[in-house]
C-alpha cells in the first residue's frame, strides 16, 4: 500500500509545481496591468496595454 501512496504523489508532484508557477505568472500580470504600481507604463491606451 506504501508503495501505491508513493507513486501517486510522484505523479502529483509535476503538476503541483506547474500549479505554482503558473499562479506566480498570473501575479506578476496582474501587478504588471495595475496602473497605481506601474504608474504610466499600464495607463490604458499605452503600448503595455494593447499588447
């Protein structure tokens, strides 16, 4: 039974790390679309933003 248990979370273990990196990518897009913190560089109509 231990050896079952092992497996699967060898099997787990690629997609949970895709899990977090996919959800730091979607941090820094959202960081990087606000303008409050990217100041003018995010301001709608700027190259950033039609992108």
């Amino acid at each position: 039974m231990m050896q079952k248990v092992q497996r699967f979370g060898g099997a787990m273990i690629a997609p949970v790390l895709l899990f977090a990196f996919n959800s730091i990518v979607l941090a820094f897009a959202i960081v990087f679309q606000d303008p409050e913190i990217m100041g003018g560089l995010a301001a709608e109509g700027t190259f950033w933003t039609d992108l």
